[in-house]
C-alpha cells in the first residue's frame, strides 16, 4: 500500500511539473502572439498609407475580394 502510494505522489509531483512547464509556454506564446499582432497592425497601416500616398483610392487591405 505505501509503495503504491508513493509512486501515486511521484506521478503527481512529475504532472504538476509539466503542467507548470507547458503553462509557461502557453504565456511565453501568448506574448509572442500579441507581438506579432501589434506588428502585423502596424504593417498593415503602413501598407495602407503607401497605397494610399501612390494615387490608390482604396487601400487593398479595405477593398472586398473580388469574388465578393
């Protein structure tokens, strides 16, 4: 019974550690998510004001598909 109680604690200890290490992934991506989206944002408005300042009327990001 002991032994089997042990190896149920070690089992425990062994998932607490991988939770708390896959959780520190999870912020570690999220960052990186918030980072890129902040950059794509910029991109995209730079993008726009080029089109714009070389005669577009429309920015692509704006305009529909042309399926639509």
């Amino acid at each position: 019974m002991q032994e089997r109680l042990e190896r149920a604690e070690e089992q425990i200890a062994y998932l607490t550690q991988t939770v708390d290490e896959l959780s520190d992934v999870i912020v570690a991506q999220a960052r990186q998510i918030e980072r890129l989206e902040r950059h794509l944002g910029l991109l995209m408005e730079r993008e726009a004001e080029r089109e714009y300042d070389s005669g577009g009327s429309i920015p692509l990001a704006d305009q529909k598909p042309p399926h639509w």
